[in-house]
C-alpha cells in the first residue's frame, strides 16, 4: 500500500507541475506563481486557459491520492 500511495503522489506532483508549466506558458503568467501556491487554482485556470488533459490528470492523480489514503 505504501508503494501505490507513494506513485499517487508522485503522480499527482508532476501532474501539477505540468499544469504550473503550461499556465506560465500563458497570460496572464503571474496565475502559475499563484498556482503553486494555492493547489487547487491551478486546475481551475488550466480547465479555462484550455489545459484540459493537463487539469483531467491533475485531479484523477489527487482522487486516486485520496482513496489510497482514505483505504490506508
């Protein structure tokens, strides 16, 4: 269990950081610096700034994150 939770995460890490790096590639750049700040931003404007297999990843990583936890 601890092998699946540690690949969720690490899922869920690059997945967020492809969505950071495709924000930062757009206007207004400065919601990619917000972004990493706040998690949850960053699907949000990546779904609007048309990252949406960026943003799908994103949260199907954090879901599978959250069941290995809540099944832990």
């Amino acid at each position: 269990m601890g092998i699946a939770l540690a690949v969720a995460l690490a899922a869920f890490a690059v997945a967020h950081l492809t969505l950071v790096a495709g924000l930062a590639r757009r206007r207004p750049w400065w919601r990619a610096i917000l972004a990493l700040a706040v998690p949850p931003l960053a699907p949000w404007w990546g779904w609007r700034a048309g990252l949406r297999a960026r943003a799908i990843a994103w949260g199907t990583a954090l879901a599978l994150y959250a069941i290995g936890v809540a099944a832990a």
